[in-house]
C-alpha cells in the first residue's frame, strides 16, 4: 500500500511537533523519518494504517539518501 519516499500523516503529534513522515524503508514493518527533527521510527504496516491520515504525497528524491 506504502511506498519509498512518500509522505505519510499521522494522527499523533511526534514529541517535537512534527504530525509528517516520509517512509524511508518498507518490509515486515515501516521504518518513518519525521519530517521536523529527522527521527527515525519503526511501526508495524497495521499500525501505520491504523494510525495514517488518508491523504498522502510524495516527496521530492533529490535527495541524497
């Protein structure tokens, strides 16, 4: 359902405000970089699409990651 670099919501706010993540790695679970402070965080697929706003876009991939 997910794919790299795409720009995931979520309805709970990140500790440092941030509510926007970019998926950076997709297997069993979902590895999520926050947008605002660049944390790293692993959820199960479940979980992020429990926990997901619909809307999603995708991020630029100029970068150099």
């Amino acid at each position: 359902m997910y794919e790299l670099n795409t720009i995931v919501v979520l309805k709970k706010i990140h500790p440092c405000g941030g509510k926007e993540w970019k998926i950076v790695r997709v297997g069993a679970d979902v590895k999520l970089q926050c947008l605002t402070c660049g944390k790293y965080v692993n959820l199960m697929r479940d979980e992020v699409r429990r926990m997901a706003v619909p809307q999603t876009k995708q991020a630029e991939t100029g970068e150099g990651m």
